[in-house]
C-alpha cells in the first residue's frame, strides 16, 4: 500500500502530567488555529524530535515534583533547541530538574488571583496586573541558573519565570483555563510571538488533506460504516463519501431502543445527504435477549455484543468490503495512553471494540486527530444540515441506560413519548440550543397521584439538561419554570402510565451525566 504522508502543519506537543486540564491546553492551541499533539510525560525525546514541534508545553498535574513516584520527563526535552512552557506541575518540574528548589507552600492557592507580571514576550500587550487562575500546593522556592522572575502574587513569590536565552517559560498558574482573563492572550504570544507558529490547523485545510490522504490510503476495496446518527458516525460517512464515492457503504441498526420514530428519520436524513445505508430492524432481538436483565453493566455488554452479531452478520454480505470506519475522536486515542506511561495497561477505544479483528478487516479512522467542537466545523465544511450537527449525544446503548432495571418494550415506549415531549418543548422555547445534553429517566418507582377523582399509582420520569464545554464536568441546566411547567403537564397528560415528573438538579461531579 502506498504510504500516507503525515500531516504538514506547524505542531505544538503537549506532555501531560496528570492535569485535569490538559485536553484543554491541546484544544486552546488548536483555537488559536496550530495543530497541537498530546504525548505521555515518559515520552522518549527522539518521539518528541519526529516531530519536529515549534514548541513543547509541559501539563500540570496532581504530584508533588519532590515526592517518590512523581512523574518524571527525559530531561533531555529541554534540550531540543524549541521553546517551552511549563505550566504548574510543569514549571515545578522544570524548576527542579534544571537546578532550582521546590517545596511545600505556606498556603495553598487555588481560584483566582492577582499575579504582578513584568514585561516579557509572553505578556506582551498585558497589563502588569492580571487575574489568574491558580492550582497548587507546591511552588519554586529558588530559580534555577540563568532564570529571572517574570510574575508573582501574594502567595506565590515565583509566579513565572524564563530563561529568555533559551527561551524556556514557566507559569504557576493556568493560562488555559476560561478563568485566567487573559490566557488566551499569554498562550498566543507563546504560540506566534516566541514559536513563531503558522495559524494554519483550519478545518478547510484539514479537509483538503484528509481527502487526499483517504484516498491514497484506500486504493481499492469497499468501505463499511457502522453508523448511529450521531455526529461522528454521520461526518465519518459524509467525508469518506467525498474521498472515495459509492465505495462506502453504511449500516445503520436499529436496536428499538432510540429515541421516538428516529430510526426512520436516521434513514431520510442518510437519504438526503446521498448516502448508501443499509437499514436493519434488530429490535427483536435486542429485546428478546435483555429480557429479565437489571444489571446496567449487564445490559451494556449484552447490547454491544449484539451489535456486533447484528453488523457481523450483514457485513458479510457485502462483497469487496475491505475496510471498516469509526468515528474514533482525539480524546479517544489520548485516553488510550495512560499518563503513567507505556507499561500500563491501554484502553481499547475503538467505538465498536472487536469488529476488525473479527471480520479481518483494516481500520480507518478518519476523524481521530480532532475534538469534538472540530467534527462539527469540519461537518458544516462538508455542508452537512445543522439539524444533524447540533443534535445532542445519544449513549450507545440507547434508552436502556435511562430506564434503570429490566428493560421492556413498554418501558422503552413510554420512555419515548416523554423524551419526545420534552425535547419538543426544549425546542419551542429555544433552550435545545443552549443545553449541552437533555433526556428524561424512567424511573423504577411507582407514585401516588390523582386524576380526575381517581387515585393513581403509576411511574415517575425525571428530566435531566446539562450544560457542559468538554462532558468531563457538567452543570445542571437552569432551564426557565415555565417550560418545565409545560414539559411536566404534557408529559402527565399525554403519555398513559406515568403520574409524576421531577427534574435532576445534580452537577457532574458528584453526578454523572447519565444515570446508569
């Protein structure tokens, strides 16, 4: 097979060291239009060097840089002749390694604080006062040879500091996050000013390439999607569809546990986007085999292993099939390496595990450089419907992990007429664009109530909408009283069985968003 060229773009690599934020920091740089990579601190630096980054950025992380088992870089990475910036955990342990001393602050900081920053190509065109997000309980006590202070606050003596001969920059606080009120602005001097970066990671350039590299890569053969619907699946099928034509083709299964009348629509929205999609109804099936089953884990496995059963089985009617798509995103493949480095244990990632081996077929995942914000531009240059682009994400497993217990054909229908109003609503008030996921819960609860003159004693949903920027951490949405008000009437009035509706006002964390 021909080889694939790599991408061309000016990168910037991101070591991780544990950070929460970390995936924030790949995706800051990539807002501001630079392709960024995130590698595992235990990287050996000649990875780092194949790359040929125009900078590294070293991750915080929840170690202290003096404690056994910290996680330690080759220190051979400040060495590459690129400039760094290490943030927190970073800058620690760049102080450390490099022949500063770190240790243990009289008082921990963390939220926002007033940092003094002195002029430096990383502040430039910043005031000398600027609030910054702060996270830590170790700080630079001493700086290391050839480093001057750039930044202090109140607790923190060493906010910054740099060794502008060889352009090495720390930070102890977070210029990442929304809550520095000029992070942006910091990480564009380093990006531009010091790396001299090119802003060209554009989702238009992306296509180009990506087209041209799928088909090089698939010379011949068919292609076989597994699709859902959702986002990925559907800007997965749209983009093969530009590279390589009729040769990808698109199965599409209903397991009878999705949303109200939405495997038909699925099908006209694949018809109106010139796809070829195989529709299969398997919800016998799938309802035959989760018959008397409670436990979610359960239930998970059961559906992921039918599906494969389900698709196995027509893929194999497909003749001259050679390839099978996933949508498997950026987060997907950093998760796959764990930030305790290559000896642990890996997390399969692909979105339907096995399906390759199973059927000998080779992978492709075209989207597996990108967030998801990114798959929704990419998806608008592919001129894909905003309807599909926006829709919010749907579990795999469908409704089965919003009705805890034994799942039912009944239970899934009376699921769907709720979830169908309450969505519905969400829409007329405008509030589906400003929720990041909403759904309703059929709970396994009965409830006393009274309609008419009669007592009743039927089941309670709850409606559940977060708001969220990446899904790792969700708030609950403050949607207005009276869509609620109108969601909890229609829903008693119209759909028969259920006589109570409450809303889930839990944050994730300590919730998660889904409830099973």
């Amino acid at each position: 097979m021909t080889e694939i060229p790599p991408f061309s773009h000016d990168t910037i690599a991101v070591l991780d060291f544990g950070s929460q934020y970390t995936q924030v920091i790949a995706r800051r740089i990539r807002e501001a239009r630079v392709r960024s990579v995130v590698l595992p601190f235990s990287v050996d630096v000649q990875q780092i060097r194949a790359l040929s980054p125009k900078g590294l950025i070293l991750s915080g992380g929840p170690a202290s840089v003096y404690e056994e088992g910290g996680p330690q870089a080759q220190p051979e990475i400040l060495k590459l002749d690129i400039p760094v910036l290490g943030l927190c955990y970073g800058m620690q342990w760049m102080a450390r390694t490099l022949g500063g001393t770190v240790g243990m602050a009289a008082q921990r900081e963390y939220g926002r604080t007033l940092v003094r920053v002195e002029p430096s190509d990383l502040f430039h065109g910043l005031a000398k006062s600027q609030t910054v997000w702060m996270s830590h309980g170790d700080h630079v006590e001493s700086l290391p040879p050839g480093f001057e202070k750039i930044a202090e606050s109140d607790n923190a003596p060493v906010a910054g500091m740099a060794h502008l001969e060889r352009r090495l920059f720390a930070l102890q606080f977070h210029p990442e996050v929304h809550h520095t009120e000029n992070g942006m602005a910091i990480l564009e001097n380093f990006l531009f000013d010091i790396c001299k970066a090119r802003p060209d990671w554009t989702m238009s350039n992306f296509l180009a390439e990506t087209v041209s590299r799928l088909r090089t890569q698939i010379d011949r053969g068919v292609v076989l999607g597994a699709l859902s619907g959702g986002v990925d699946s559907t800007v997965t099928a749209v983009l093969l569809k530009e590279a390589i034509g009729e040769r990808f083709h698109g199965v599409f299964v209903d397991t009878g546990l999705l949303r109200k009348n939405e495997g038909q629509a699925v099908l006209d929205a694949y018809r109106h986007l010139g796809l070829e999609v195989r529709g299969v109804d398997a919800s016998e099936k799938f309802f035959s085999e989760l018959s008397g089953v409670s436990d979610p884990e359960q239930k998970r496995k059961i559906i992921g292993r039918l599906f494969i059963d389900v698709f196995t089985e027509h893929a194999a009617r497909e003749s001259g099939a050679e390839w099978l798509a996933q949508g498997t995103l950026y987060p997907d493949v950093i998760e796959s390496v764990s930030v305790k480095g290559p000896s642990s244990v890996i997390k399969t990632h692909h979105n339907v595990g096995g399906l390759p081996e199973k059927l000998g077929f080779k992978l492709v995942e075209p989207l597996r450089e990108l967030f998801k914000d990114e798959v929704r531009r990419l998806g608008r240059e592919l001129g894909i419907p905003e309807s599909l682009l926006s829709r919010h994400p749907f579990p795999g497993p469908g409704l089965a992990v919003r009705i805890p217990g034994e799942i039912t054909r009944e239970k899934v229908a009376t699921l769907q007429d709720v979830d169908a109003i309450f969505l519905e609503e969400l829409r007329a008030h405008g509030a589906y664009e400003l929720t990041s996921q909403a759904f309703a819960v059929l709970l396994p609860v009965k409830s006393v109530g009274v309609m008419g003159d009669n007592r009743t004693y039927q089941s309670v949903v709850a409606l559940r909408a977060v708001t969220t920027q990446d899904f790792m951490t969700a708030d609950w949405a403050r949607l207005p009283h009276d869509l609620l008000d109108r969601a909890a009437r229609r829903i008693v009035n119209e759909v028969k069985g259920v006589n109570r509706v409450v809303y889930d006002i839990t944050s994730k964390p300590p919730g998660t968003i889904e409830w099973e």
